[in-house]
C-alpha cells in the first residue's frame, strides 16, 4: 500500500516538474531572438522573338518578302514599309538588340541601301556588321520595326524577293 502511495505520487511529482521545466524552457526561448536569413539568386532571362515577315519566324533571323515598287516609291526615290516585323523582348535584365545582314547586296543594291528603324526615330543603316537597334530594361517589350529601302534611279527589287535580317540580344 505504501509502494501505491510513493507511486501515485511520484507520478504526480514527475508531471509537475515536467511542466514547470517546459514552462521554463519555452520562457527563456521566447526571450531570445533569432534571426533567419534566406538568400536566393534569380539567373538573367533573355528572350527575343520575332513576328511579321511572310512566314512568321520565331528566332534571331527574319526574312522579308518584299513587294513591287510603287510608282510612288520610285518618284520618291524610297520604298518605306511599316510594321514590318515585330520583336517581341522578354527580359529579367537590361538588354541590347544588334541587327546586321548576312549579305552584302539586295537586288542589285548595296545592302547599306536598306533601313531600319526600331524603337527610335531615326533610320539606321543595315550592314553586315552588328549595330544596336534598340535598348532597353527589364520587362516585356514589342518593337515594332520599319524598313526603308533606297532605289536610286533604277531598281532591279520585284514583288517576291526576299530580304534576311539577323537580329541578336544582348544582356548588358
């Protein structure tokens, strides 16, 4: 009886001191502090696609299929068309968009005869060296990109031919 007594008892103790410890341990956990820290490195994106053209082609190369001079085109010495071809920039970076021609000539034409203007106002002259076209930050962007192509006085450029641009991207 007594062995019952002691063993009621002692459970009884043991579970007292069993919460006043926790009580205790949970009071000096809640008076220090504790600081975390997380870190994470988000990688650069670039994407460059480009629409437009005939057939639409998604990559860093486009071909333009032309039409005739106009009577229009040839007094004014230009044919100018709009719209053209339309990048599309996705970027977690600052970017650089290059355009340059594989070839030296167009229809008969020096390739530095062909134009483009992307999203400034001025033209830029086509040669088979990389040259900015546009810049520009993080985000999502639509260029669109117009063409002007210098006739001279004769012009050997027919409804069909083709013209193949090759623009790149660059994180700066």
């Amino acid at each position: 009886m007594i062995a019952r007594v002691l063993g009621g008892g002692l459970s009884r103790w043991v579970l007292v001191v069993s919460i006043v410890f926790v009580a205790a341990v949970c009071a000096v956990a809640f008076q220090q502090s504790v600081v975390v820290r997380a870190q994470w490195r988000i990688l650069p994106y670039q994407s460059l696609r480009i629409h437009g053209g005939t057939p639409e082609f998604p990559g860093a190369s486009s071909r333009v299929i032309l039409r005739a001079p106009t009577v229009l085109d040839l007094e004014r010495g230009y044919m100018e068309l709009e719209n053209v071809i339309r990048l599309q920039v996705v970027s977690n970076t600052n970017w650089t968009v290059q355009v340059w021609a594989e070839q030296q000539e167009f229809g008969g034409l020096p390739i530095e005869a062909v134009q483009l203007r992307g999203s400034s106002s001025e033209y830029l002259e086509l040669s088979t060296v990389p040259q900015v076209l546009a810049t520009g930050g993080n985000g999502v962007f639509e260029l669109p990109i117009d063409y002007r192509i210098a006739l001279g006085d004769a012009t050997s450029i027919e409804a069909g031919q083709a013209l193949e641009v090759v623009y790149t991207m660059l994180s700066n």
